[in-house]
C-alpha cells in the first residue's frame, strides 16, 4: 500500500499466518515469517509481487528476520526448544543458514550500519542471570558483553556504527542509555522512577526517539545523544510508542492506543531546528 494511503495489495497467499515483514534496504524485496509448514520459516517475496522463496526449513522456528545493509544476508532467531535461541544468518538469495550464536539465549538481532557485526540481546554472565546487550562479528566468533550492571536489551545503532542506545535496567525502572561499540562511555538518561524504553535512532544520527512514561501514560520523546537534552512531543490521553523515523529523519511513525490502536505520523523537523 503506498504511504499516502490507497488499497493494499496482498503479496502472499498461503492459508496459513505470514507476519512480521522487513523490507529489504533497497526496498525491492520483503522477508517474512510463514507458518505454513510445521514450524515457522523465514521467506522472502518481492515487493511487486512474484513467487515466494522459503529461506529456512531448520527443525525449529525462525522468528525475527533482519537485513543485512547491503542487503545479501538476512539475519534471523532460530528457537529449538522453549526459551532457548540463538541467532543466524542466511544469504537472501538463498543457501545454507549459518549459526552465528552458540548460547543459552540469543535474540533481538540488529546489524551494525557497516554489516561486520550484530548487536543481540543474550544471557548475561552474571550469576543473577539477567539478560545483557552483546556485539559478534557477524560471520560468528567470540561475542562481547556490553553492559555489565543491571538488565540490558532492546539495541539500536547510531548510523556510523560507533554508538548503541539500549534500554537499561539498573533500579525502579528501566532508562535509555547509549554507549560505545566496545562497551565503554556508558551514559544514561532520563527520569530515576519512570520507564523510557525502545530507543530508535534517527538517520542522520542526531536524534534519539524513545518511548517516555514521565507523564504516567507513555509518550514519544526525543533525546538529543550530545546535549541530554529531552523534548516529550505528544500529550494524548492514551499511549503513544514504538517510535519509527522516515529516512530524511524529518517524521516519527508510531503506535497510538486511545483505547484502539492507530498507526500515526508527526513531522518533527521544526522541533529539531529549534
């Protein structure tokens, strides 16, 4: 459906579910997941309709599929048993899947905007077991715990690769924080009592949009990385959330639930340049 609105055009046809769609980075492709076997599969389909490429036919399910930049690798979370998972790769033009990830539980994979490595969430080494925001090379190897207080999850990339924000949990609530690609200069922001989570870093790398509950219900908030500063941008009596730019970094998508869910948009760009 083109994004001034119109009639959708369905791509996919198999009476089974087919969900969480990912655009490919030059748009002309989208990954899916499938249902339609015994287990949940990775496809892929062009965006202007054709024939359907099943990916992955591994013996457990396959959720979370994630573009590589350049667009020749799809990373993914394989689960074989419940509440155990690891990440892997597979070229998106087909081929043997690779396991990226040997642990206990791996997920939420994102690649870093150069396409040598993954941010994950995954089982911390602490004896609490909390879970913790790691980077692997993305052909597999050592990987690298990030944070080492409190519960982490939830990474997002600045565009030049050098930063990660995260959401992270060190007392009543969880913050946004941003640290370095090896773990250091961690810095947290935002309120001590209230939850701001699933940051989302703007294109150009200014910005940071966020979900913010300062005001007891959530809204969508900007933080710029360099200043602290934070600029809450909706008031609504409902809930706003899961913030997502346009590629110009001028317009937040978002959820808004009052009390349906509705998809919204809002130009932010004048309240950027003040």
């Amino acid at each position: 459906m083109a994004i001034a609105g119109g009639e959708p055009r369905r791509l996919t046809t198999s009476p089974r579910d087919d969900f969480s769609p990912r655009w490919s980075p030059d748009g002309k492709r989208i990954a899916f997941v499938s249902s339609r076997g015994s287990n949940a599969d990775i496809y892929v389909v062009p965006a202007d309709s054709g024939d359907e490429v099943q990916l992955t036919s591994l013996a457990g399910n396959e959720s979370d599929p994630q573009w590589a930049p350049d667009g020749s690798t799809i990373a993914f979370v394989a689960a074989f048993q419940a509440s155990l998972s690891d990440i892997w790769t597979v070229p998106a033009a087909g081929g043997d899947p690779t396991r990226v990830t040997h642990t206990s539980y791996a997920g939420n994979p994102r690649w870093r905007p150069n396409g040598k490595a993954l941010a994950f969430d995954g089982a911390g080494t602490a004896a609490q077991g909390e879970n913790r925001v790691f980077v692997i090379p993305a052909r597999g190897g050592q990987a690298t715990e990030l944070t080492k207080e409190g519960y982490g999850n939830g990474p997002s990339w600045a565009p030049d690769g050098a930063r990660i924000a995260i959401n992270l949990h060190t007392g009543n609530s969880f913050d946004v924080a941003v640290l370095n690609a090896d773990g250091s200069g961690l810095r947290k922001f935002g309120a001590a009592d209230a939850w701001e989570v699933n940051p989302y870093w703007s294109p150009d790398g200014s910005t940071i949009a966020f979900d913010s509950k300062v005001k007891g219900n959530y809204d969508v908030a900007l933080l710029n990385p360099t200043t602290g500063e934070i600029t809450i941008i909706t008031s609504t009596s409902g809930d706003e959330g899961e913030p997502r730019w346009t590629p110009d970094s001028k317009t937040l998508v978002f959820d808004l639930t009052d009390p349906h869910t509705s998809l919204v948009t809002m130009g932010v760009e004048k309240l950027l340049s003040r």
